[in-house]
C-alpha cells in the first residue's frame, strides 16, 4: 500500500486520476462479464487478510453510485468488520449496534439499519452490527438469503464483504446466496496463501467466479492498482 496509513478510497478530489480509472475499468469489466444475466448481489473475498477486499468494495460501490445505480454496502465480514471504518456515513445503525445481524434475526429492517454515505448519493452501507459467536453459521441460515433477497429489492447492485475464504467458511457460505464471486489478490510475493486453492474451494461451494482483481502497487497511482482477468473455468 505504499506506507498509506489506511486503504486509499475515492473522493471528489480524486475521481479524474488512474486510480479511479482503474475502477471504471473494473466496473465496465463486471457489467460485461454479466452475459446477459444479471448481478444484482457480487462477493468480494479474497485468500487472506491485507489483499485490498474491502477497499474494492467500497470503491466500487461508489462509482456504480455515482454512475447512478442504487447501491448497498453489505458488512459481512464479522471477523474484522473494517467496512464501516473506510466510508464515511450519515446514519446511526453503527453506534446502536444495528445492522446485519439485526436483519438477519428479523429484529430490524432495512430503513433501521441502512446508513447514508456522506457526499454519495444512492449508496448506503449496512454495517455488522453485533458481531455472533459463530458467524458462518448465521450466514448459512435460511434468513440470510431472504436478506439478500429484500437488499436486492432495494438496490440495482449489493457488494458484500466477507472474510478471507482460506481462513473462515463464511465465503463459501455465502456463495450460496450471491450472483457472483470478485476474488481480490495482492500482486508481489503471495506467502503461505494457495489462490488456486481457495479459488477451488469457492467454486465447489457452487460460486460463480465473476473475475480476479489484483492490486498492484505502483508509484505513479499512489496505492492500489485493480487489474482485472476474468474467472477461471471450475476445472481450472
């Protein structure tokens, strides 16, 4: 991330850089990559955690809005929850605990939780809320897909954050009730992380691998660099 003190997210100031570019690119590519079916709710995941997944999120939710679709942040990362942290909102969902896990027990609804981001017309953010002992488990729940399902009644497009798919089941899980996968990965050494691995193990959860967007660092843009390829086939 180039020494950044925290991720890079899109503001007016820099909406005519490379950095926004990039997006668009990445925006145009998944609207392609639709053929002919439409993606109402895309997951974002990635191998492991510092791969850029929730800056993804929150970018390109905000260029889809500014390109006047209605968009829902969707906070599903209970491990980490960071979401919230990278926009900046007008609602009170987060300070009374609301969101996510409200919805999914049925106790709130959506005008309860859903939080306005500032300065960004038609996009809202639905944060965690209180975070459940076993999270995999209430994302597997028969509750969660008549979740995505009023969200996507809602908005044109819901971009869920999740948390890293080699290290939680909660990806897979949620595969289960999304249009399509965004696979995120850092360019540069990867460690002790197999992506092909991952990337199989979410494809036997019957995910629909939409792309894979790697962030390369690059010092003429400042921080991350969305590349875009397409999904590799199930037997890939």
């Amino acid at each position: 991330m180039m020494g950044h003190s925290r991720p890079l997210v899109l503001t007016d100031a820099s909406l005519n850089t490379p950095f926004a570019e990039a997006y668009r690119a990445l925006r145009a590519n998944i609207n392609f990559s639709g053929l002919g079916q439409t993606i109402k709710s895309l997951l974002v995941t990635a191998g492991r955690p510092g791969e850029g997944k929730s800056t993804t999120v929150a970018n390109l939710g905000i260029l889809l809005a500014r390109a006047g679709q209605r968009v829902v942040l969707l906070d599903a990362d209970f491990r980490r929850h960071s979401l919230g942290d990278m926009v900046a909102t007008n609602g009170n969902g987060h300070r009374q605990g609301g969101g996510l896990t409200d919805l999914i027990a049925g106790r709130a609804t959506f005008a309860d939780v859903a939080q306005p981001v500032q300065a960004v017309d038609r996009l809202f953010l639905v944060p965690t809320g209180l975070i459940p002992p076993h999270p995999s488990e209430l994302l597997a729940s028969p509750r969660m897909r008549v979740v995505i399902a009023d969200l996507t009644d809602r908005a044109d497009v819901v971009l869920l954050d999740s948390p890293p798919c080699s290290l939680y089941s909660d990806a897979i899980e949620l595969t289960q009730v999304t249009d399509g996968v965004l696979y995120v990965l850092r360019s540069g050494p990867q460690g002790p992380v197999n992506h092909l691995r991952a990337l199989k193990q979410l494809q036997q959860g019957r995910a629909r691998l939409i792309g894979i967007v790697m962030n390369q660092v690059d010092g003429n843009l400042g921080g991350y660099d969305p590349r875009y390829r397409p999904g590799v086939p199930a037997n890939g």
